[in-house]
C-alpha cells in the first residue's frame, strides 16, 4: 500500500468495506499529515525500498527531507530520485540531516556518493538528541519556505534508522523526539515514516506506535514462491484496522 517508484496495490484481500475504508484512511493521512512507524523483520534492503515509495514517485515534484543515522550512503542514494532528473534537480528538492554523535551511528565517517555531493547536508555531532532534532526541524522548515507551493503530501520527511537512538538515549527520549518532528510535519501536512527494524510486537516498537499514525510492518518472503519477495501490512490501531500481507 506504500506509494511510489512501484505501482499502488490495494489490499485486494480484505473485505469490500475494509478496504474501501482503508482506502478512505490513506487519503485522509495525506490530506492532513501523518507520521508513519516502518518495522519488521527484514533486511534492511528491504526498508530502503519501502523508503523509496514512502518519500514519493521520482516523477512527481516532492521536497525530501531525510534524517540519517545508521543508513549506508548506497542506500540513502537508493531511495532518493535521479539527481539529474526532471522534474526538478535533486540539489533544489532534497535535504539530508546526517546524526553522526552516537555510538552506533554509521554516518560518522561515511560519505555521500557523489551523485549526491551537490545536496544540501547538515552534520549533527551534538552528542544530545536535541541537536538531531532540532536541525531535522529546521530542515522541514526551510524545505517548506523554499517550496513555491506545498500541496498535502508534497514534502516528504524520512528517519533511518532510529535503532541507535533508542540504544543510545532511550524510548522515552526518542518518543519525545518523534512527537516534536510529528508536530511540525502535520503543520504542513506533510508525510514522515521512522524506520525502525524491529518486530512489531517489540517493546520499542509499542512505545513509539503511539505517536504516529500508523504501523507498516514488512517481512521478506520466498521469491521462488511469489512474484515477489518482500510483503507488508499496515496496523492502524486507532481504527482498529490492519491489513493482509501485501507484495511491496
């Protein structure tokens, strides 16, 4: 149900009403803002595509923002668009927020491939998580004043991955962190997904479904089986509302 770089599938397997009230919720999130927790027990290629189709179709005008903490530098340039793609230069659309003051952090070190060199980067060392949230802020801050306009759903917002903040800071911290960045992506309804690998039933992962608005848990599966060879299923508790695995 992610949309994006692969066509839309709708969950073909729930009841009529289901899904048309499923349907009716993805609208309603896109019309108002929504923040989106990405889990599950898969390989972290896996979340990179479902990434991808959350921050939206290379073919449509979008701004990104994404939030790197433990991300390979190929797989930051694998959910991102071309760069020299219409219809606008990735340079003028994407900003990335590099948290490199924790101990597992990757990104650190890590450079950017150079397709990337010409998009905008802020590096966080605070060793505090006020600093990674405070320049992800003003990230969609300043995305949102350069955009000419901004529909719903026109500015992407991405975190991968929040593993070693919760190993570092704790779930409370982190929880406090994900409701101030939630607040400022619906004042401009705006969408935002947190990657977090985990399985659902997690502790972490409980704790930190409560601030967002819905849960998309993957799972990889047999390709040989399937035309496929990742699934997912969204959980929207406050609905009441889960889905049937579905081919990512």
């Amino acid at each position: 149900m992610v949309t994006g770089r692969h066509t839309r599938r709708a969950p073909d397997d729930l009841p009529p009403d289901d899904t048309a009230a499923f349907l009716s919720l993805l609208n309603e999130l896109k019309a108002t803002g929504c923040n989106l927790l990405v889990v599950g027990d898969a390989p972290r290629e896996v979340f990179t595509r479902a990434s991808a189709q959350l921050f939206g179709d290379p073919d449509v005008l979008r701004h990104r923002v994404l939030a790197v903490t433990d991300a390979t530098p190929a797989g930051v340039a694998n959910r991102l668009p071309d760069p020299g793609e219409p219809p606008r230069p990735l340079a003028e659309t994407t900003r990335l927020v590099t948290h490199a003051g924790v101990p597992r952090s990757t990104a650190a070190d890590a450079e950017l491939p150079p397709e990337l060199a010409d998009v905008r980067e802020t590096r966080i060392t605070d060793p505090e998580l006020r600093g990674l949230e405070g320049a992800l802020v003003e990230a969609i801050e300043g995305a949102a004043s350069a955009a000419e306009h901004l529909s719903p759903a026109d500015l992407r917002v991405g975190v991968d991955s929040l593993a070693p903040l919760l190993d570092h800071y704790g779930v409370e911290v982190v929880r406090r962190c994900l409701e101030a960045v939630g607040e400022r992506v619906r004042d401009h309804r705006a969408m935002a997904h947190y990657v977090l690998p985990a399985a659902r039933d997690a502790d972490p992962v409980r704790a930190l479904a409560e601030p967002t608005d819905a849960v998309i848990e993957l799972r990889a599966v047999d390709a040989a089986d399937r035309d496929h060879d990742a699934q997912q299923r969204w959980h929207v508790p406050t609905r009441d509302i889960t889905t049937e695995w579905t081919p990512l």
